[in-house]
C-alpha cells in the first residue's frame, strides 16, 4: 500500500508559514526552512514584549507624574503616598495625562493630595 502525503494539508501548512514571513528580508521570507525559524522567532518576542511592554508604559507615566509633580514641589512617592491616604483611587494612567495635558486638573489634583 502507498504513504499515505496529504499533500493539500502539508501545502497549507507551508504557504500559512510563508504568508507569516511576509516582509521579511531575503530568504526569511522565501525559504520554507529558515522562514520557519524566524517566524518561531519573532513569535518568541512578540509574546514577551505584549509582557514589557505593559512595564514600560508604567514607567513612563511615572516618570510623567514625577515631572510634573516637582514643578510643584512635590516628590512622586509623596503625591502617591499623599492619593493613597485621602483614598482617591485615580491611577497613573490617568494621572500622567493630566499632567500632560491638563496641567490645572494636576495643579489641583496635587493640591487635594497635599492638603
């Protein structure tokens, strides 16, 4: 009896791969075996930067919050130390964007937490 190939599955799989590694350079994109490679690749990064990515963003804001908080000479950790004791559950989000872009919302924001 013949092996059985299944070829229709077997050239599903591969073209499925290959319209992964489109825009990659060169053979990346052309070669079944090394464009399996670089698409297990950039699968791998792609998953752990979704994870950094979050990190990063909230670094920012911090660093934002920070900015703007000592142009009212406040330190960070106090302003936070500060929401947390009155219990105002804004986050910081939401607090690095209104030191961007309403700066008098932060004013009195900082204002309330300083009280």
């Amino acid at each position: 009896m013949p092996r059985s190939q299944n070829k229709v599955a077997s050239h599903r799989r591969r073209k499925k791969l290959l319209a992964s590694a489109k825009g990659y350079w060169g053979a990346r994109s052309k070669v079944h075996s090394i464009a399996k490679h670089h698409v297990d690749k950039a699968g791998t990064h792609a998953y752990r930067h979704r994870r950094t990515k979050k990190r990063e963003f909230r670094s920012l804001w911090i660093a934002r919050i920070n900015a703007a908080a000592r142009l009212h000479h406040i330190s960070y950790s106090r302003l936070i130390a500060g929401l947390d004791k009155k219990q105002v559950g804004i986050n910081r989000k939401v607090l690095a964007d209104l030191a961007v872009n309403h700066p008098q919302a932060f004013a009195e924001v900082v204002k309330f937490a300083t009280a």
